[in-house]
C-alpha cells in the first residue's frame, strides 16, 4: 500500500509542479489554489508512504517521479526540448526508480 500511495504523492508532485507556472507568483487564485491543495496532498502521502518505505527510497522515487512527470509535461504541453540525450537522462531516472523499487524491502527498520 505504501508505495501506491507514494506514486500517488508523485503524480500530484507533477500537479504542483507544473501549477506554478500557472499561478504566476501566486497572483492568480484559482491555480494557486490547485497548486497549494496538490502540494498538501502530495506532502501528505509522502508522509504516509514513509510508515513503510525507507526514506531515502521514498524521497529518491517522489521526488524522481516529479522530475520524470515534469519533465515529459514539458515536452508534449510546453513544446520544450526533446532530444536524443533529454530522453537518456529521462530513462536514466526512470531505472533508478524501478531499481530503488525492486532492491527494496517495504519495512522500515527503526
């Protein structure tokens, strides 16, 4: 269930991530309201996902999910840069992900 709720914490990571752009400066309502109620809930999974993954797994995968989502958000919606070496460095984060997932035990130890 942890690292479920952790992918979840990430995909809303990508939410607020990209809210920013919209809230510019926080001076429009509405995204800035998304994008604080996205940041909450992310935050608050992450937080729940820690009962049970290790941090430094939890932290490493939320965290490279964000970049990984952002990332491709702004590629296909941004138009930004999407060459050969982008790409590799993408995938790059992406195994680092699937490898601190599959070396890891879902218990903490305390």
């Amino acid at each position: 269930m942890g690292w479920i709720v952790l992918v979840i914490a990430g995909l809303f990571e990508i939410v607020w991530a990209v809210g920013l752009k919209h809230t510019e400066g926080f001076t429009k309502l509405w995204p800035s309201v998304i994008t604080i109620t996205a940041m909450w809930i992310s935050f608050g999974c992450l937080s729940y996902a820690l009962k049970t993954i290790p941090m430094g797994n939890a932290y490493a995968v939320w965290t490279g999910i964000g970049a990984v989502g952002v990332a491709i958000v702004g590629i296909v919606w941004f138009n930004e840069v999407a060459d050969i070496k982008r790409i590799a460095c993408i995938g790059l984060i992406v195994i680092g992900i699937v490898g601190l997932k599959l070396l890891s035990s879902d218990s903490v130890v305390v």
